[in-house]
C-alpha cells in the first residue's frame, strides 16, 4: 500500500506580522496513509494544510511533496496532484453556477477532455443522483454541497487530499454519511489523506496516525490507537482527549 | 410575587406548536412537545431543522412573524403565559426567563462596551443608579470567571475571544437572576477546554441558585455528561424523554427509541473502531 512518504515537511514555519503561527514543526505523511491534525482554534492546524495546498505563500522551512521540493508557487501538474475540501460547504461552492459548472472547471483548467462522462462518474463516486448535475448549491443540502466539494476535489483524480474539518458543520448522521464516503474512496483509490480535525472521535475514526498542534507547535505525534488507549504522553494531549470526553461534576 | 414551593415545577408546557404559514403552506417547526421543567438541566437535542431553537424562542415569545405559537398550556410558576398581555410577557423576559445564543460575535452590540451592555441588562429590570449597575455588572464579570474585570468592561465585542464573549453574554443574561435560563447550543462555538469552563458556570448556577436550565444541543455526548434529563427531537416532535445517564448505559438500549439509537449509532466512537459508521435510517412513521 505505501510507497515511501508523500509528504515530508521539515522545520516548518509561519508568522503573520508580528504572531507566529507555525513553530517548527516536523512531519512525514506515507503515501496510502491517513494523518491527522488536531487542536484547538489559533494552533495552527489550518494554517499548515494551506501551506501544503499552496494557499499561503509565505513560509520557510522544507516541504516535499510526492518527492518533489516545493516553493511558495505551485504549478498546474501540482494542483492536479493534490486537492482540498474545506470545512464550509456553504462558502466554497459558488452560489451562481451550477453543479455541472463547478465540476466542469478543474477539467477547463487542466486541459482535460471527456467532460460528461468524468462528470457522471464523479457524481456516482459521491453517490449524488445525476438529477443533481444542474442543481444550484442553494438547492442542495449541507451534506450534498460537502459532495459535490468532494467531488469536484477528486475529479482531477488526485493522490492526495487535503481535509480542512471536512464535516464540522454537518448534522452528526451527514457526518457519518461523508465520513463513510471518504473512507470508501480512500480504500478505492488509495488516497493520502490529511485531516485536520478538533473532534478527537473524527480523528481517531478516519485516520492511522495523528499530530496534537498547540499554540502552532507540534506538541506530540501518536498512533490513532494511543488515543483508543488513553495513552498521550504530553499533559496537553491528555488534557484535550479529557476535555473531549464531555462534562465532569468534581 | 409569590414564592413557588420548591417542588412546583418552573415551567409546564402542553402540546406546544410553533407554525410557520407561508405563501406555500404551512410549516410546522414544533409539532406538539409537552414537558415541565424543575431546577434541573433539561437538555434538548435533535439535528438541525428539529425544532429545537424554536422550541426555546418560542418559550420567550420570541418567534417571529409569519409565525404563531400555539399551545394548551404554557405555565411559568403558576402564571398562564398564554392569556398574559404581551407588555407583561416582556417584562418577564429577561428577568424571570432569559435565553444565551449560539455566537458571542453576533449577539453583542459592536458599538457598545461590553461592560454597558451588561449594565444596561441590569438598569431595564432593576432600578439602579449607573454607579451601581456598574459596580454589579463588575461583580458578574467576576462570577463567570473573567480575569480583570475592570479592564474587560471597557473593551468592545471584537477585542474579546469567543470563550470571553460567551461569558459576557452569560453574565448579562444572568445578572437579572433570572429563574429560568434557556442556553441555544451556548458552548458549540467554542474550543473543548473553553466549552467545560463555560459549563461549569451553568452548572454551579443551577446546582447553587436552583436554577432551571433548558440547554439545546446537538452534541449527545456534551449533552449526556452534563444534563439530568434529555428530550430527543425530531422533526419538531419528542421521540422520548429519558434521564441523561441512560444515553450512556448499554444495559438501557433495549428501552430506546431507534431515533435515538440511530444518532448515537452514526456518533464515531474512540473506544469501538468500525471501517464503516451506522447511517440513519429515518423512518416516517416517527412523525405520525
């Protein structure tokens, strides 16, 4: 299943003005692997999957991508590459084109032909009825706009995708819904994943091996069956899974 | 007004509607949901499109038009909300029967010091000099654990953090001593560590001036740890009422309603790891 890492970044770091948001942190992801990043809001955990994606260009450190050093820009074959869902199926679909417009894009981008049956495919792989195709988002649900995001991510039929609080603003059995959804695809396709998450639960379900980020630190990598066993070594871990367990009358 | 013994309940509600009439028909938000409310924490969870925000604005009078409420019996300690002028049923929000929001960012006035805002809270309910509303809101500044509450009363809504505007909204929601405080989904905005801190405020109040808390959630575990009864919606109807502790109870499973079992069955669960999560299953007969 792997093929030696897909992702490596070393010493990363990022500062906005004076705050330092990024604080050299390390990281290898396998190819085929599923990692997560967790921690509050303000860690940073956003922050570093949007230097991967390319979304922020301003960073130092070392960051290797499918074997291939990158820079502040990216090019065309990278995008193709390496796709990203976001956390707001509300915000990151356009509320003017339709279904089809929105898939039909990244294929007017990259060039790539075959635009109906690429589009009937990626909507059956979401598992959205073609009835859909010409649907504006505002006719959709939470959970179906989160499809088509996810869709129109793996339309171009990347390696590796990006996972920003995938399902934080879904209903709990529409989270179930996508989660099941990415699991399967991932399974399928052999996809790398990075999810970046602050539910522990999501993380410990969907992913192999975790980071805990705090304050923009990397405070500790673990395996996701650590967490199973309550085992953290950092107080802060321990203090975060506590807190996940809900409400303690002392 | 007269003290309620302590085992009257604060609030009983019977068969409660809340309708929508619109130009395409009728939508019902709220389908008949009955319940009393004692000096407990009464939890509230469902999905959304539940009914379970409108099921707390409708408590406040707080729905707004094409909207009506209706219902066979609205009783807050022994007084009839249903045939209470509206002049009066305002009075009683905010002092008696308050409610804190989802999301300090857009509930609290941008132009206003936080500070002012919580004593003008205690001015329209209380008569009081400025000194004094100030010197009160201070002290509830202090009480839901804000560090220098000098300095923060000065500040406006955007130089405060969520966690912080959260505990202002509590504040200026409970410096009227409210008996009845109804908390929309109040921590969901916030980070896990943030969300027990604020709880522990709601729980000390309850537990301390016996308040009764009806607190609208959709996180069943939170919601579980926290409350003593739960009432699971759907659809704008109770699927069951049940005391929290048996959300958790394996032995009690038998007894659930399959709605219920359905939401904590699609919840991913660190101690059970399955490849594939339960979907629900919504079945229409719930509704009938």
């Amino acid at each position: 299943m792997n093929g030696g890492p897909a992702i490596t970044v070393e010493h990363l770091n990022v500062s906005f003005g004076d705050s330092h948001v990024v604080r050299d942190l390390s990281f290898t992801v396998q190819e085929g692997e599923s990692y997560g990043i967790v921690g509050e809001s303000g860690s940073g955990k956003s922050t570093v999957l949007r230097v991967l994606a390319g979304l922020n260009r301003d960073w130092s450190g070392t960051v290797t991508i499918l074997g291939e050093a990158q820079g502040p820009r990216r090019d065309k074959a990278f995008h193709r590459a390496v796709q990203m869902v976001f956390q707001d199926p509300y915000g990151s679909l356009h509320p003017k084109k339709t279904v089809d417009d929105t898939l039909a894009e990244p294929l007017a981008i990259h060039g790539i032909g075959d635009r109906e049956p690429r589009i009937a495919r990626a909507l059956k792989d979401v598992g959205l009825p073609m009835a859909f195709r010409y649907r504006y988002p505002h006719q959709l649900s939470g959970g179906q706009r989160q499809r088509v995001a996810i869709a129109r991510a793996l339309i171009l039929e990347p390696g590796i995708l990006l996972l920003d609080e995938p399902t934080s603003a879904l209903d709990v059995s529409i989270q179930a819904e996508v989660l099941n959804l990415l699991q399967a695809l991932r399974s399928e396709r052999r996809l790398t994943y990075i999810l970046v998450s602050h539910d522990l639960a999501v993380v410990g379900h969907m992913c192999d091996r975790l980071m805990v980020m705090q304050l923009g630190k990397g405070v500790e990598e673990m395996q996701a069956a650590t967490l199973s066993a309550r085992a953290p070594v950092t107080e802060y871990a321990k203090e975060l899974l506590t807190a996940s367990e809900g409400f303690r009358r002392s | 007004m007269s003290i309620a013994p302590a085992d009257q309940p604060l609030l009983e509600i019977d068969n409660l509607r809340v309708n929508f009439n619109t130009p395409t028909g009728i939508v019902r938000a709220v389908r008949g949901l009955s319940f009393t409310l004692g000096r407990e924490r009464l939890g509230i969870v469902g999905e959304s499109g539940s009914g379970k925000s409108m099921t707390g604005r409708a408590i406040l009078d707080l729905i707004p038009w094409p909207g009506e409420v209706l219902a066979d019996r609205m009783v807050y300690r022994g007084q009839d909300l249903l045939a209470m002028p509206r002049a009066e049923r305002r009075r009683l929000r905010g002092r008696h029967i308050s409610m804190v929001m989802q999301d300090p960012k857009f509930s609290l006035n941008p132009v206003v010091t936080v500070g002012e805002q919580i004593a003008e809270a205690y001015r329209v309910h209380h008569r009081a000099s400025r000194r004094e509303a100030r010197e009160r809101s201070l002290a509830m500044l202090e009480a839901v654990k804000i560090r220098e509450p000098a300095r923060v009363y000065e500040l406006y809504a955007h130089e405060v953090s969520g966690g912080m505007g959260q505990r202002i909204m509590i504040a200026m929601m409970l410096i009227a001593e409210p008996d009845i405080l109804i908390a929309d989904e109040p921590t969901s905005a916030l980070d896990v560590t943030v969300q027990l801190q604020v709880l522990k405020i709601l729980d000390d109040l309850v537990t301390d001036r016996g308040m009764g808390l009806i607190f609208i959630s959709h996180d069943l575990h939170l919601v579980q740890s926290f409350c003593d009864r739960v009432i699971v919606m759907y659809g704008g109807k109770a699927m069951e009422t049940l005391p929290a502790a048996e959300l958790a109870d394996a032995g009690a499973m038998a007894k659930r309603h399959p709605y219920t079992l359905g939401l904590l069955g699609c919840l991913p669960d660190l101690d059970h790891r399955r490849d594939k999560l339960q979907t629900l299953t919504r079945d229409p007969a719930w509704l009938a």
